[in-house]
C-alpha cells in the first residue's frame, strides 16, 4: 500500500512540472512610440513574461525586449508584430527544447555535485556541509535564518581564521530564482577561494587579510521550485491568505525607494515589491545580517544574470551616487580584468541608466546603509540563451567573472582605510 501511494505522488508531481513546448522569446527593437504601446498591448491582451527588461513598464524606444510567449499566443504575436512594421527576431523557437539542451548528458551520478553542472539545491545543501568541514582554517559556515518554506539559509565565510575581527566582502548568488548561472558562479568562487589560497599571491593576501561572506543561494525555495516545477520561476514562494498569487521579487523588496520607478504592486507581477519592505523572510535574514555587521562590511556583491553589465547604484533614481567617478573606475578596471580572459564585453554604469529604473534593489539598499563598493553583475550571455545558459558555459563565465571579483576585492583590500 505504501509503495502505491510514493507512486502516486510522484506521478502526481512530475504531471505537475510545467512544460513549455512551442513558447517562443521574441527580440522586439521598438524604435517609435508606436512599438512602445504595442509592446504595451501584447502585455495587456496574452501572457507575457518579460525577460528583458522585467515588465512593460520599463519598456522604451532604443532598448532590445526579450520577452517570452507561451505557445497559444505565438501565432497572435507574429500578426501584431508584423502589421506593426517593428523589427524582431525569434530568440529561441522552442523554449522546452533550449531548457532540456541547457543540461548537457554527460551525467555523473545524479547525487554528485559538480563545478560544471547546475546542482539542485539538495546537492548544493550536501557541498555546504562538506566543503566547511573540509578546510576548517579557512571556510566556516553560519545560519542566518530560515526560508519562508522551511528552508535553512546558511552563509559561508571564508578567511584565514584571526583572533580580531576582520573588515569583509558581501556576495549573494541566485536571488531570481530561475538566473541559475547565479549560484554557478557562488560555488565556484568558494572552490577557487581554497584551492589557490597558499599558491594566487592575490587570493592569499585577500584571505589573510579580510573575510568574504558567500550566501550561495538567496531565494532557495524559488531556486528549489525551478529545478522541480517550473523552470522559469523568479520570485520567492511566500503566499498570503486571500491572494492566489505567490511570491514577491526580493530584490524589489529592500528598503531603497522600495516600490517606485520600475516595481510593482501588483502581487501577481514577476517585479511586485511585496507587501511592505522586508516582507520576504529571505531578505529580512539578509538584511538583518547586513546590518549588525555593517562596520565590517566594505564590499557587496551580487550576481544576477543576463546581459554582461557591472552595475553600481543607483537603480531606484537617476541621480549619480556620491561615489559615482570611484565606483565607475573600479567597475570598467573590473570589466577589462574579465574581457582579458575569453574577450567579453561587458557595459559599467549605475542601474537606472544602464539597464533600467528597479527600486528595492539590494546593491542600492546596501550603498545607502554606507557600503560604499557595491556592484551587481549581470552574468552571460546577451540573450541568445538567456536564462538557459548552457552547462558547457558555466566554467568559462565563472573563469573571467572571478577576474572580476578579484580585482574589485583587490582594490577594496588597497582602499579598506
């Protein structure tokens, strides 16, 4: 009897996961306010998920819009996009097909983590316990809290072990739940942190001198859902009594202009703020931490994707941070560190200008608290995959990202006083 009833819910589970055969991503190049509305219009009358930028509203004439339309309206689309006269091209022609090629075959036991492959969460819980016991005098690990679904959010701190209290960086991984690169990238830093310390001059004196923090996965149970039900979930998973909707965006939902230029309100929006500031548990234990440590915190880091951009604040307003002259020098010296590698380009600047107007962001809330070195990263690639970059990417984008890293650590570690 029991075995019927582990069948049946695993039948039911996999009859669960969403499946997204013949959905299209469109690249539209509205150029007229004519395109704008359009755009608008699509939004309004189908399903439309926005990959870039996050929501109608951010879109404008002169900015490339990715967006994602599910199979039903796909026909619908191209009538309205061709009557419209707009250029566009077809991104992707079957997104089902991009997410299974997304994972390359060559598997290695299903249970095994791997630096090249996306890991489930449950992998990347095991790798937490295992790597922090590995290599005591570097690595120890911390519980900041619990997600809204229970689970354990635990940071890693890396750093030769000192009787005083050392000055530290911040770096967060996989804060939109389906940017699956993200926490690639979080692990992968951990790995190179302890395997060059003793041999990297660089990495030795950093982790001599300072402790990095590494919260490997921000919005677990998002993360969590996209492996298991829906591949292109973004939000976290909280609910509240009396909406259907599920979920806020977190990094709408810090206390920096929260809910403004480029946020929602609305709950079933992939950019809603929440309902109040700090809503989402996930990012009240973020916060909280952030704060009782703020003396020692000279740097935050966060990792987002697509778009190959090194962002600094501000993204809630268009005014420049008092920083901005220092902040962009360290980001163009940052990205010509990451192009030297395999020649990508990526584009430094504030938020708001570079990419688009986003209030409640995380990088702004920290600056304003007085982190001063505050960056996010728009990982790989530019939009021929998107989200769904392929595995055989991960090493190359964490290979010249931790060049990146590295030379913004060095010049926060030159400039801690």
């Amino acid at each position: 009897m029991k075995v019927l009833v582990l069948l049946g819910l695993v039948a039911f589970a996999l009859a669960d996961v969403t499946r997204f055969e013949g959905e299209k991503v469109f690249r539209l190049k509205p150029v007229l306010d004519e395109h704008v509305t359009l755009i608008k219009e699509l939004a309004d009358s189908m399903e439309v998920d926005f990959w870039r930028p996050d929501s109608a509203e951010l879109v404008t004439i002169d900015i490339d819009v990715d967006i994602h339309v599910p199979a039903t309206h796909c026909d619908m689309a191209y009538v309205m996009l061709q009557q419209s006269g707009m250029d566009y091209e077809v991104l992707i022609e079957d997104l089902q097909d991009s997410i299974d090629a997304q994972v390359d075959n060559m598997e290695i036991s299903p249970r095994t983590h791997s630096y090249t492959k996306y890991n489930n969460f449950d992998k990347i819980q095991s790798w937490i316990a295992s790597i922090s016991s590995s290599n005591p005098q570097l690595i120890s690990k911390q519980l900041i809290g619990h997600t809204f679904e229970g689970r354990p959010m635990t940071l890693l701190k890396l750093g030769k072990k000192s009787g005083s209290t050392k000055p530290a960086i911040f770096m967060d991984c996989g804060i939109h739940a389906r940017e699956w690169i993200s926490p690639a990238f979080c692990q992968w830093f951990v790995k190179e942190a302890l395997s060059t310390y003793g041999t990297d001059s660089q990495m030795t004196s950093l982790l001599n001198q300072m402790d990095v923090f590494v919260l490997p996965v921000f919005n677990i149970d998002g993360y969590d859902y996209t492996h298991k039900q829906s591949r292109m979930w973004r939000k976290t998973r909280s609910r509240k009594s009396g909406s259907s909707c599920i979920g806020a965006d977190p990094n709408r939902n810090f206390n920096a202009g929260w809910c403004t230029l480029g946020a929602s309100n609305n709950p079933c929006s992939d950019t809603f703020c929440g309902y109040k500031v700090e809503s989402e548990i996930e990012v009240k234990n973020v916060a909280d931490f952030i704060r009782k440590n703020k003396s020692i915190i000279k740097a935050y880091i966060t990792m987002h994707s697509y778009s190959q951009l090194l962002l600094f604040p501000y993204s809630y307003t268009y005014d420049l941070a008092a920083d901005h002259s220092e902040l962009m020098k360290v980001a163009e010296g940052a990205s010509a560190a990451l192009r030297s590698l395999y020649g990508t380009r990526y584009t430094s600047g504030p938020g708001a200008t570079t990419i688009y107007p986003a209030a409640g962001g995380s990088d702004d809330w920290a600056y304003d608290l007085g982190v001063k070195y505050s960056y996010t990263f728009e990982l790989r690639d530019t939009g021929r995959y998107g989200f769904l970059l392929p595995e055989s990417q991960i090493k190359p984008t964490c290979e010249e990202t931790m060049l990146a890293v590295k030379y913004i650590a060095a010049y926060v570690q030159k400039n801690l006083y």
